[in-house]
C-alpha cells in the first residue's frame, strides 16, 4: 500500500454506527502512480470505503472545483473543459448508515437515492462545487428538485436527454440542453466556456476511452486474465480520479494484465444485465465469479463506454451531443432504435453469453420494467437466465449463491 494512504479499519470491524475513518490523498494522486494492478484495487477499496469523497478533497485541496454527476450519464467532458473535477455520485455503498434520508423517503426506493441524500444531509457531498442529475427516471428528477433545497449554496442541474434518436431534432436539441448546462457550469467555474478547451477534453476522454474499450476486449476474450472485481475498480477509479491520472493507471494495468497466465477454469460466459446506476456490492460481483461465471459483459460503468471516439476537428459541442444520441446502448433508462428484443439478442451473440444474470437494484423500475421484454426475446431462443435484486447493504448472500449455483449448473449439464 503507497504510504501517503492512510490505512482504516475494513467494515467489518467497525461497530453500527461508529463513522468511517476518513483516507487522505495526496493533491497531486503520487498513490496512484507506477503501481501494480494488485495495489490499485487496494487503493480502490479504500476509496470506496470512504464515502467522503477521497479524491475530490484531494483535488479541492489545491483551490480547485468539483461537480458530483449523478448516473447514469453526463458529458463530463464539459466539466473538465472549464477546469473542474467531474466525480461520479454511485451512492453510499454498504458503510454508510441511514439515519436522516429515510425521514425525506418513502421506503419504497432504490438504496442509492436514499444514501445519495443522505450524504447530502450529513455534508459528505461538500467536497462538491455543484451537482447534475440527468432525468432517467423520477427518482433522479426528485433528488435534483431536493438538492436545491437541502443545499441551497450549491448549483444543481437537471439535464434531460433525448429519447428519440432518428428525429433530425435531437442533436440541436441535446446542444441546446448542454448549452443550458453549460451556462451554470460557467458560473460554478468563474470561467468562460471555450471550444478548444473542449476539443483538448475530448481528446483526453477519448483516450480514456479508448483505453477502457481495450479493458473490455480482454475481458470478453480472455476472460482468465483478470477478476470481475478488479475489472470493476480500476473503472470505478475512472469515474472519481482525474482523468489524466486515471490513463496512466489504465495503459500500466493493460500491460499487466496482458502478461497474465492464469489457469483456465471449466466456467460459463455471461451478462450482467441491470446495474447500470446503483451499484451492487463487490461480495455479490465476486460471488458471481465464484460460482463458475466468466463475466464477458455487463453495464456495471456504462459512463465510460457510452461511445467510443468524439470528433474534436468538428464543432466539439454538436460532435458530443451526436456521440450520445448515436451511441448504441440499450439500458433500462435509453432504448436504441431496434426493439428491446433485438438489443438483448444482439448483445449476447456479441459477446457469446451461454446465459445472461439480471442483477437488478431493488425496486428501480426503468431496470425491472426491461426485464420483462429481455426475458421474452431469450425465451423465444431458450436462451438461460437467472434475475436476483441486490441493495446496497445487502449481508447475506446464502440464498444468492444457491440460485447461482443453480443457474450454473442448469447450463452446464444440460
Ligand atoms: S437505481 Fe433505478 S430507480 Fe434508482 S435512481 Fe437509478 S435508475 Fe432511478
């Protein structure tokens, strides 16, 4: 572990309630520099078990600004273009205790809303400058709607994006909606929005990008080399760190991974198909993997993967809006152009699944709604799947195993 960590106690040895210990960073990320993939997941875990934003208070330590996008996705690319730090908000995760948000909530939400206010509500969020909520569904809208008033000193967005992608309308209407963004962006930052500013953000995204979509291949052809897990962290980081520490940490982890002679297990490839905004907890991805899977696909950090390559030459702003609105992703808040049915199928012939998990945060609709229409498509080609619902603080993970367990062994004796 690099030493400017400090180390905190896992979770499991923390009494009920008793805070989490706070990791400080160093402003300029030296941690996360020439290490091992091995030490990058520690460092991962440590991040994620702190959740007071370890990385944006490094990064406000300096007198820099920082803007907490909530998922599933936001052009980031525009709050690195004014100099700002863009962090992805993915809730609480299973260390933080709800105590004040369940009073604002009905019981019937999705964990990540509730931990997400309450965050809010216990200053964990004050590393953060100003907030965008993209509309994907009514729990984002009414989380935006809060934060303004909860905290009223800070900018919060809601952005709203398309859902019809063949209307000649809907990129000028996407640039519009960034212009608007961009107008509050500019005040948070106290600097005027530039396109070749933007041009540079573009092409430091796209080697991030690009980078990731390496990541991806490995994983889909070589699913041996590397965990689900530690495919999960180094990506996870993606969305907190700069991202000009978060290239160097991904080209260095390629080329480990890459020299990686694993054994080869008797398992199953499959998807993951749901967890495109709460995030399920790491023991249940691992679990995944322990009971025989080969995870060679998923939608566990859509954000870095939603398009490849932005054009900077063009006009950078109307080249982002149409990477978006042609992006071909087909999840529980976006439909593409084809039917659900085709984008499932397609998906799994794509990365030749023998079977597809729906892991599904409980009680988000836009996810559970798609299950419906995936699991008609795979019947009619009687193609397996399993659904399981997770919460942040899930525990206990007997009944899970034993349906995975199941499932793994339906495909491979039958
Ligand atoms: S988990 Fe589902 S319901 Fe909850 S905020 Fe995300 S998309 Fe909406």
């Amino acid at each position: 572990m690099p030493d400017l960590v400090q180390l905190r106690p896992v979770a499991a040895d923390l009494e009920d309630g008793e805070p989490v210990p706070r990791i400080e960073l160093s402003p300029e990320f030296r941690e996360f520099s020439g290490i091992s993939v091995e030490a990058a997941v520690r460092l991962a875990h440590e991040v994620l078990n702190d959740p007071s934003f370890p990385t944006v208070r490094a990064w406000r330590a300096s007198g820099r600004k920082a803007v907490g996008c909530f998922p599933v996705y936001t052009p980031q690319e525009l709050v690195h273009s004014l100099g700002m730090l863009p962090a992805t908000m993915h809730g609480g995760g299973e260390n933080l205790q709800i105590t004040r948000a369940d009073a604002a909530l009905g019981s019937f939400l999705c964990s990540i809303s509730k931990s997400t206010l309450e965050m809010a509500l216990t200053g964990l969020l004050d590393p953060f400058d100003a907030f965008v909520f993209p509309y994907i569904c009514d729990v984002s809208r009414n989380l935006e709607g809060i934060f303004a008033r909860v905290l009223p000193d800070r900018s919060t967005h809601m952005l709203h994006l398309p859902q019809s992608f063949t209307s000649p309308a809907t990129v000028p209407f996407l640039v519009a909606e960034y212009r608007s963004l961009l107008r509050k962006l500019e005040r948070v930052a106290g600097r005027e929005f530039s396109a070749d500013d933007l041009r540079h953000s573009l092409d430091v995204f796209n080697e991030q990008r690009a980078l990731v979509a390496e990541l991806t291949e490995l994983r889909r052809e070589a699913p041996w080399s590397f965990s689900l897990t530690e495919h999960y962290l180094l990506l996870r980081l993606g969305a907190l760190l700069p991202r000009e520490v978060h290239i160097p940490l991904l080209r260095g982890a390629l080329a480990e991974l890459r020299a990686r002679q694993p054994k080869r297990k008797d398992a199953v490839r499959v998807i993951l198909v749901g967890p495109f905004c709460e995030q399920p907890t790491l023991e249940l991805l691992q679990l995944v993997e322990d009971v025989g899977c080969y995870v060679v696909g998923d939608e566990l950090q859509m954000l870095h993967s939603w398009y490849r390559r932005v054009d900077a030459s063009a006009d950078p702003l109307e080249s982002l809006a149409a990477a978006y609105a042609r992006a071909p992703i087909d999840i529980g808040v976006r439909s593409t152009p084809t039917t659900k049915a085709e984008a499932i199928l397609a998906r799994v012939d794509r990365c030749r699944a023998d079977g597809v998990i729906f892991l599904t945060a409980k009680f988000c609709e836009p996810a559970l709604e798609d299950v419906v229409l995936y699991r008609r498509a795979l019947d009619g080609r009687h193609l397996p799947y399993l659904h399981m619902e997770f919460e942040e603080k899930s525990t206990s993970f007997e009944q899970s195993r034993l349906q995975l367990e199941t499932f793994v062994e339906s495909i491979l004796f039958e």
